[in-house]
C-alpha cells in the first residue's frame, strides 16, 4: 500500500534511506552508492525539515506495517520534482520501485504539474537506464555533486547530477 508519510515515519524512513544507499546493507540491492559515497544519505534532521516544507511530499509503500519503499515529492513552479526514490535493499528488482515512479505520477497529475525531474548521479549508469525504460529522457543539464559532512565522496571520478525529466 503506498500511501503520505507522517512525521512518526522519520526514524524508520531514515533507517530506510540509509540502508538502500549507502553501507554495507545498500550492497544487497542494485541500487547501491556505497562504491562511490561514504556517510549518511540523510538523518532525522534532514527528513525533518523535509516534511515541514508543505512543498514536500514523502510517499511510503508499507507492507505487514513495515515500510519497505519510499519516494520524496517537491512540487517546483510547474513540475514535480522526484528524489529519493528508495526501496528496501533485499526486495530490489521486485517492482516497488515501479509503483512508486507511477504513484509519482499520480501525484504530479493531481497538482496539474507537466512533468516530473529528477537529478541522478552520472556514473550511475544502470539506474539511468532503468529510468530511461520507464520515460525519462537526459535534459542535458548537468550540475556538480554537493560535498557535505553527510555526503562523503569516496570516487576517483568526479561526480555530477544529470537531469532527467519525463512529461506527463
């Protein structure tokens, strides 16, 4: 069931984040950065402020009370903007994410939004591809990867976001 999260949601949100993306959890999905960034991927904090700004939304997929999926929603003038889309390590490649992206969608038609965008690192080349399969086209526009206490980069490569965007 995919459905708003509540503030209550944070710390398993958190856990949530953290483990598909970074450490050695993240290693058992596909959709891993731990080979390119050390350090959190987000904290309470963060995922606070996130939910304060009711430009944001987060959407949850629970399963049995559990989260296993999430996705961050922020509406920007005339497009929704996707970030975080995260699914449990171990059920990767089961079609959460799929569900997600079309919930997005939803969303983004119900705000009269156009498009959806989103920033995806560069050399992350297979989950750019799994977008692309979904609609997502590169807009050419590239940006700097941010260097923060919670984003460590650990690559010989230097990183950049890519945009992507799908009109909708």
């Amino acid at each position: 069931m995919i459905i708003k999260a509540l503030l209550k949601d944070i710390p398993d949100l958190t856990i949530l984040i953290n483990s598909a993306y970074r450490g050695e959890s993240s290693k058992k999905g596909w959709t891993t950065e731990a080979h390119l960034l050390e350090g959190k991927r987000t904290d309470e904090e963060e995922m606070t402020e996130i939910f304060l700004d009711p430009k944001n939304t987060i959407l949850k997929f629970t399963y049995n009370d559990r989260i296993i999926g999430s996705v961050l929603l922020v509406e920007k003038e005339n497009q929704l903007y996707l970030g975080m889309l995260t699914v449990s390590p171990e059920l990767q490649n089961s079609g959460i994410g799929k569900k997600l992206l079309a919930e997005a969608e939803n969303h983004a038609k119900t705000l009269g939004l156009t498009s959806i965008i989103m920033t995806v690192i560069s050399v992350r080349e297979e989950l750019i591809a799994w977008y692309k399969r979904h609609g997502y086209v590169d807009t050419g526009k590239r940006e700097a990867f941010p260097e923060s206490e919670i984003h460590i980069t650990i690559s010989e490569i230097p990183l950049e976001f890519i945009y992507l965007e799908k009109n909708i």
